[in-house]
C-alpha cells in the first residue's frame, strides 16, 4: 500500500499481481508501537502505519464538516470478517475509532460556538439482522423486528425506533455502551454472531440560526457492515436447499445496487436499482445513489489465506468509487411550519384589525378568526417546546443509567465476577455477572442469581459458592459445563482467570476476587484462546495437521488455514448439536480433516480440508458436508429453531429440513498399489490396508495386477524383462483382479451396509467400480478387468515407474443411489480389453521412426542420468552419516585437548588439526576431505552431462512440427 495505491499478489502464483487506485490507502498491519496509554502510533519515520488519528483526520473530519454545512454524510466499512471493519468505525480500547471521535469533535465544535444558534442532536442505533431490524437502545424486543414505513417527504424510515436527544458527548458514550450491551445479550439469545449483521448509528444534527430564522439539517449514517465472505462461501456448491438464507440478503443487495449505480455512472442504460430488495438498501437509499456525501472504507487482510476475500474486496470498492451522488443542503421543514405559521398569524392580525376599523359586526368570523390564531400559537408552542422535554426526558434516563454503572464498578471491586468472551472483540467484556456470598444458581431462569441465556443452557444449569473469596462451581443433571478445556463432572474449585463454558458455546472468564488479581493482560484470553484451548484438549492441534513439514521449517499457510476452520466451525458445530438435541432431530455432527494422512497417486500430500460427517443415532445414516454446506444448513437451523422459541410450529416437510439430506455413499478410505513392477512385466500380489483420511484402517483388500497377451493369458517367469525401454512403441496388457475385501469396519459397525470398490487407470475419463456387496464383513469381490495399451508411450511408462494405483473404498448404505458400475462409454480393443493412452497411441503413430529413435536414446540418457543421480543421493546420504560421526569424534577431541591445554586460537576448520593430534583423527579427517572431493567432482560431471542433454533437446525441438514439439516438451 503506497499513498493510494494497493497492489496485491497471488501467494499461489507471484507473477500475477494486481494494482488498485483509490483516493486513500492505509497500511495498518506493522510498524507500529504500543505507548504508555495504549495507542499505537508509528514506529519512526520509514514507517508506512497509519492509525486511527490519521484515518479520522482524513475520513471523519470530513464527514463532521459535511453535517455542519448541511449536508446528509454516509460513512460504510465493507470488508471481511476480522479485517478491520469494526475497529475502524468503533475501535479497541485506547485506540477510537471514527465513530466516537466524530461524536466528541461534533459536541467540542458546538461548545465553541456563538449563543445566537441552537443546536439539537439525536443518536439512534440499529442492527440488520436476517432482515429483522433490532432497536439497539431499547430494552423491549419487538417479535419480528421493527417495521420499515416509507414517507414522501423522508422517504423510509424505521417505525418506533428510539431517538435518543443529547447534549453531550458522555451521553453518547453511555448509549454507546447500552446498544453494545444489549446487541451483545440479543446475540446470545438469538444464537447469532455479529458478523453476520449490520450495524447502523444515526446522528441527525440540527443548527437554528435564531436571527436567519434559517435552519441547517443533516442526517450522518455510519455503518458498520456484515462480514463481505458471507456473501459467497455461506451457500453451498449444490446444495438442495436455498442458499445462504436471509442472512446475506441485504449485503447481496447492496452489491447489486452498487453494480447498477456503478454501470449508469460509466453512462449504461439502467432499467431499475433494487434499493427495495432488502432492508438495508432501503434505509440507505439516499446514502447510496442521492442526496449524500458517502465515504466507503474497504478493510482488508495482508494475510495470504484471505487472498480471494482481499481480491473480492478491492474490486467490490473499485465498482463503488465510480458512483457519483449530488448532494444538497437541507433545511428542515419544521423551521419551514413555524415560518409559515407566524406568517399565517400576521395575515389573521391584520383581517381582525380590518374587521374593527369598518365597525361592522360580524361576530362569527371574528370568532373563527380568533380561534386559528390561538391553535397556530399553539403549535408553534408545542414545535419549540418539544426538543426542551425531550432533552430534559433524556438527561433523567441517562443519570439512571449513571448509578447502574457507577453500581457496577463498585461491585467489581468487592465481588468476584463472570465477564462474557464473544466472538466479536468489540463485544467481550460488555456483561458482568457478580458472584456474591454463599450460593447464586445460575441458569435460563429469572429467578436465579445469575440469569444466563444460550444454547444448551437449562433453567437451572450450575451453582456457585463463595465462601471467603473462595469459589465452586457444582453442575445439576446432565448439564454441561466446560472449564479451561475440560468437561467438569464433580464439584470444582476455581482459580482467577478459569475460562467457562455453558451449554453448547457461552464462554466467559471468571474474574477472581481483588486479592487474586493482578496485573495481567486479559485480552489476551479472547474467543480464539478459548477454542483453541478447547481443540487442545480433544487433542486437536496444528502439529496434528502437519503444518511445520516443510524443509524450510515454516508452517504452511494452507495447514493454518484449516486450522483457523476448524477452530471457527467448533462453537458452530457444538450449536448444531445443541439445536439438533432440543429439536429432536437425532442428528450427531462431527468435525473431521478431510485428506488428513491422503496423498495423490505419486505420493504427495492432498489439500487438506474440513468436513462435517453427520450421523443419524436413531437409523446410523452418515452424511459429510462441506464447510460451506454446513454454514448454509447451519443457518437455516437458526430459523427453524428461532420459531422453536417463539412458540411456533417447527414442522417442515423433508424437502425443506436442514437437519434432511438423501441417503449417499460415503468415501471410506483408500490404498496406494504401486506400479513399478508392471514396467518390467512381473505379476504384482498385494494385501493392502484400504486407510481413511485420518490414517486408520478401514479395510484389507487383496488386488493383483497381472501383465498378460491379448488373449488374457498371464505372462510367465521368461517373459518379464530387464529394461523397461523395450516396451516403448509396443503393445502391454495387464489384468487387474480384486480378489476381496477382509475386515470392513462399515459393515461392521451396521450389517445392513454395503461396499463397492472404485479404481481410476491412468488417462481414462471416469473412475470404474465393482459390483455392490452388502451384509458382509469379508466380502469377495472377484471382479477382473483388462487393459491394453496399443502403442506404449514415454509418458505411460513414466506413469508405471512413478504412479500408485489409488483405489478407493466407498461405503452404501439403505436408500442409497449405487455408483455406476457399468463399463459403457469406454474404447475397447476386439478382444474386450479397455483402451488407455489411447491419444497418445495415435500421435506416436504419425511420429518418423528416425525421430522415435532420437527420443528413445535421449530417454535412455535421461534414464541414465536419474540413475547417477539416485547413486549421488546414496552417496550423499552416506557422507552426511559420516560427517556426523566424524562431528562427534572432534566434539571428543577438543572436550579432551581443552583439558589437557587451551588452544591458542579457535580452529577456522575443523579439519585443519593442530600437529598434536591422534593418528587416527588426522586419517578420518583426510577420508573426510577425499570423499567431500570424490563428491564434488562427481556432480560436476552430472551437471555437465544434463547442459549435454538440454543441448540435444533444443536442437531436437527446432526440427519437429508444433504438435510434436508439445508431446516432446510433455515427455521432458
């Protein structure tokens, strides 16, 4: 990131680099230090950080001068969960974000300024979520949500939201702190995160200018948005049931709007904006695409895992900067009403007047005259005096609110206490539960001491004893409590700093009394450390995962990633159980490693991948979802379990169940039969262990792989060869058989399940399967399948020195689709046997013979040259083992010379000794020496022998055809 530029690279593929231009860009991930009040500022001149004040002097300075010009301001943070969205608007402790700041800097400038103005400023706060708007300073939670009504003059608007009338910044600050507090309470009951909702603070400032009779309004939004990759990794690929829900509708459609406001910007016809497709575009309509000054910011993360998500956002912001609004200055209409209601009084003066002056009696209108006057006196009255009551209904809520807090920090101080640990930084910490002497029951229930909600959580679900500051914590029946890790089952005793858990996933930390504290950091006991402890304990790690087997010592980011899956999708798994359970579903979900041990048919590790294997306990179906499908079906549950709670009928046909899927065949595990000795025509017999992806047995199957004539008769003892060069350009036939299956612990855990057994030879389009075989641990399988090979090339004869044959084991299980075990479709030779390398077979067949020549003595050069190479390895590997025998003999030597006496100076090589040394030393350093040389010597000559070969190749390619030269640069 450099002034406004962004350019960003593919960690998978470093050439390929993309550059963004904006008005700003901010790099904030590194270079920067921590000062004495916790503000991180840059760490010196070369340093390219920019903090929070940086981005509020370019960002919300400018927002605070709109609104007092008169202006609507917008400010949106649009990015991917845990890039930065919320720190930017709300910020972290000592570091504020623009939100605060542009609230203290409105209420510094209004102190500053002349007493001829009125100033008159209104904070509301809102959250989107699932298309319900939640009112974040009411403590009344409307079924549903509240409702969005639309009005000429405003245009829409939320009915009954609460605007709260301030007159200072600390006011603020305290509603500021309500709405996080009952956000964070409302996404405990409701079983949701705040990534997947909006969040909406709006700041309406009105200046009277009391002598103008002119008044300024404006409307600032300030938006902190859901989490950008909900948008697309929340559906599933194919998943039967609707994707992603309700949940991502409104920021899909903010992306639509963005797109179409976007394209008749540049000039396109544009039919229609769909502001009216979501809840969120309607409130911000004029934000959008009218009256406003709209800022967007686009958080992003450095990190490689998050490349799609970071590239997906730079180009969401490229689209949004082209959008162009035209913002006016408001005035407000009740200024308007009051204006033309003095003017309305003048006119009524006047005709009284006239009525007097002319003598006539005409007391009716006189009368009615009379009456207006003293109705529109009357609500001019009312207009001025609305705001004085409202401020003054205001300032009494917020001084109640003042003795809870100042309350609570008393409490604090005196009691040891539970504080919440939520997923969004932003909302940890926020609710407190004190632990008072002698006992406080904990649970659902209102009367209990300590009132929890969250999935999993009983009315009466745990009891806590203090007893002197000291504290226990005792489980009733079947209920589930978590503590560092742990399951509890007996009475436990805590210890400052204990992290719990109830029911499926309400973390908290407990709070010792004062005389246990200290000074400790406790951010750094947050949502991650909880779970990461959690997977700790179900002995579940990233060493595990293999995450540090590289040669360079590093940790693979692709590992780390699955990681950082695995420990998001715990709690979401343990919610889905939970639901499951209180919905009498009888689902099981589990989270697994898919490819966890696997590897490809040349014996390289697979991506690794979380899965979610589901499992019927009443009928011992089995499923696996993806991550993505799962995260789907997980939201689906929320709603059918939201109508749970609210009392609603939860039946719903199969087709539209989350906790539903069709029956399937499950992949069970694999085996790896390695080929080499088919490349010299011998007959192949192997009892392999078939191994799921976590490295278990699942199975034992007896395969042979036979070469064989065209017939099908087997080859015998006199027809195996030395050199597998002397099949090049000839015709190979091999069978293979799959005898049984012994052991399969599938059908052993349920007999009424089935196997079939798939195999993928070589270049063929589609994998092959036996047959089924049900109700059999030991089934046999007896299946024999020919293949031919018409014309043998190179790269085939590659594939058989270097390639495994993978063969998998698939599980079936009742009502289950079987998988196609017919051979149609597929090229075979008259004899009946199965064509492969079939492609290659035909450009072999239009290739010159002098040129099939060349190729064959430069493959057997290149042959040649892997087998020196193998020898230099062996060589190699020999002198390192000798090297650290010989480390160790001069380790002995010098332990023993330092004793005897001190060497003057310290050796530059340990093979230079001085004169005094053994006999025996000297001799094994010079053999070290002579074998280092032998070495290097005989690498020289492998390098010199492939700069020979390379040069041969060149001159060989410049004389083929294009479509040759293709083949031949495949076979190198």
């Amino acid at each position: 990131m450099n002034s406004n530029t962004t350019t960003i690279h593919d960690p998978k593929n470093p050439s390929h680099v993309k550059t963004f231009t904006f008005d700003l860009a901010y790099w904030s991930h590194s270079g920067f230090l921590k000062d004495q009040d916790g503000k991180l500022i840059s760490a010196g001149p070369s340093s390219k950080y920019s903090g929070q004040s940086e981005v509020f002097r370019d960002l919300g300075q400018g927002v605070l001068d709109s609104a007092w010009q008169g202006y609507n301001a917008t400010l949106l943070a649009y990015g991917q969960t845990g890039s930065g969205k919320s720190y930017s608007m709300i910020g972290y402790g000592a570091n504020r974000g623009i939100i605060p700041v542009v609230c203290e800097e409105l209420f510094k400038t209004i102190r500053n300024q002349d007493k001829n103005k009125q100033y008159q400023v209104t904070f509301s706060m809102l959250e989107i979520y699932n298309e319900q708007v939640i009112d974040l300073l009411s403590k009344i939670k409307k079924p549903g949500g509240l409702k969005l009504r639309e009005d000429q003059q405003q245009g829409f608007y939320v009915d009954g939201l609460k605007l709260v009338p301030c007159d200072s910044y600390a006011q603020i600050e305290r509603l500021m702190e309500q709405g996080t507090k009952i956000r964070t309470t409302a996404s405990t009951i409701m079983n949701a995160t705040s990534s997947r909702s909006h969040m909406v603070i709006t700041i309406q400032f009105k200046q009277i200018f009391l002598k103008e009779e002119i008044t300024k309004q404006s409307i600032i939004n300030l938006v902190d948005l859901a989490g950008s990759e909900r948008q697309k990794s929340s559906g599933s690929e194919g998943d039967r049931l609707r994707e992603g829900t309700r949940v991502n509708l409104s920021l899909t459609t903010l992306g639509n709007v963005i797109s179409t406001l976007a394209e008749a910007a540049m000039g396109r016809k544009v039919l229609h904006v769909p502001y009216r497709d979501s809840v969120l575009t309607k409130l911000l309509q004029s934000a959008l695409g009218g009256n406003s000054r709209t800022v967007m910011i686009a958080a992003i993360s450095p990190a490689d895992m998050c490349y799609e998500e970071t590239l997906s956002t730079l180009r969401y912001a490229e689209r949004t900067k082209k959008i162009k609004n035209k913002a006016v200055i408001n005035t407000s209409p009740t200024a308007k009403l009051i204006k033309e209601l003095k003017a309305e009084n003048c006119n009524l003066l006047s005709r009284l007047a006239g009525l007097g002056n002319s003598g006539k009696t005409v007391a009716d209108e006189t009368k009615e005259l009379r009456y207006l006057l003293a109705e529109n006196e009357l609500r001019i009255q009312a207009i001025q005096a609305t705001w004085e009551y409202r401020l003054e209904e205001a300032r009494k809520e917020w001084e109640q609110q003042y003795a809870v807090v100042t309350q609570e920090r008393r409490m604090m101080e005196t009691f040891p206490y539970l504080v919440n640990i939520n997923e969004d930084p932003q909302l940890s910490g926020v609710l407190k539960y004190f632990i008072q002497d002698g006992s406080s029951e904990v649970g659902q229930s209102s009367s209990n001491a300590i009132s929890l909600r969250g999935l999993g959580i009983l009315d009466k679900h745990a009891t806590f004893t203090n007893v002197d500051g000291k504290v226990t914590i005792s489980l009733r029946d079947k209920c589930k409590v978590i503590v560092n890790g742990v399951p509890i089952v007996v009475k436990t005793k805590l210890q400052h700093l204990d992290r719990i858990i109830f029911g499926s996933n309400s973390a908290y930390l407990y709070i010792g009394p004062p005389r246990d504290r200290t000074n400790e950091d406790l951010s750094r006991y947050d949502y991650d450390f909880v779970q990461s402890e959690l997977a700790a304990a179900e002995g579940f790690s990233v060493d595990k995962l293999g995450a540090t087997n590289r040669k360079d010592g590093k940790p693979d980011p692709s590992v780390l990633a699955v990681f950082h899956d695995y420990i998001k999708l715990m709690p979401l798994v343990a919610e889905a159980n939970q639901m499951s359970m209180e919905l009498n579903k009888e689902l099981k979900l589990e989270l697994k490693v898919k490819n966890l041990a696997s590897s490809d048919s040349r014996g390289y590790d697979l991506q690794k991948e979380i899965i979610i294997k589901v499992m019927h306990q009443v009928t011992n179906q089995v499923w696996v979802w993806s991550k993505p499908k799962f995260i789907n079906r997980k939201f689906l549950m929320e709603e059918l379990y939201q109508r749970f709670l609210d009392g609603d009928d939860v039946q719903v046909d199969q087709e539209n169940d989350p906790f539903w899927d069709p029956v399937e065949a499950i992949h069970l595990g694999t085996a790896h039969i390695w080929l080499q000795s088919l490349a010299y025509c011998m007959k192949l017999e192997e009892q392999m262990e078939l191994l799921n992806s976590e490295g278990m047995e699942e199975a034992v199957i007896l395969i042979n792989i036979i070469p064989c004539f065209p017939s099908g008769r087997p080859f015998g003892e006199d027809d195996m060869i030395i050199d597998p060069l002397e099949l090049l350009g000839k015709r190979i036939d091999f069978q293979i058989h799959i005898l049984q299956c012994l052991g399969v612990k599938w059908i052993k855990e349920v007999a009424q399940r089935g196997i079939q057994i798939g195999y993928k030879v070589y270049d063929l389009p589609c994998s092959l399967y036996t047959k089924p075989a049900w109700k059999n641990v030991n089934p046999k399988i007896d299946e024999l399948v020919q293949f031919s090979n018409l014309k043998t090339s190179h790269e085939f004869l590659n594939y058989l020195q270097k390639n495994a044959l993978i063969v998998d084991l698939w599980g079936l299980q009742e009502g289950c689709a079987e998988l196609d075990s017919s051979q149609q479709d597929m090229p075979v030779t008259s004899e009946g046997s199965i064509i492969i390398d079939n492609a290659k077979a035909g450009m072999l067949s239009h290739t010159g013979l002098d040129t099939e020549n060349q190729i064959t003595e430069l493959y057997q050069k290149l042959l040649k040259l892997e087998q020196e190479t193998e020898l230099l390895r062996d060589i190699n590997r020999a002198l390192r083992e000798e090297n650290v025998v010989l480390k160790e003999k001069l380790k002995d030597y010098e332990a023993e010379t330092h004793r005897s006496k001190p060497l003057k100076s310290p050796m530059k090589n340990q093979a230079k000794l001085p004169p005094s040394a053994p006999k025996d030393t000297r001799q094994v350093c010079n053999s070290r020496m002579s074998c280092d040389g032998e070495f290097a010597k005989a690498l020289k000559i492998f390098y010199q022998s492939m700069n020979v070969i390379r040069g041969q190749f060149l001159k060989l390619k410049h004389c083929r055809s294009p479509l040759e030269e293709h083949t031949m640069m495949q076979y190198c």
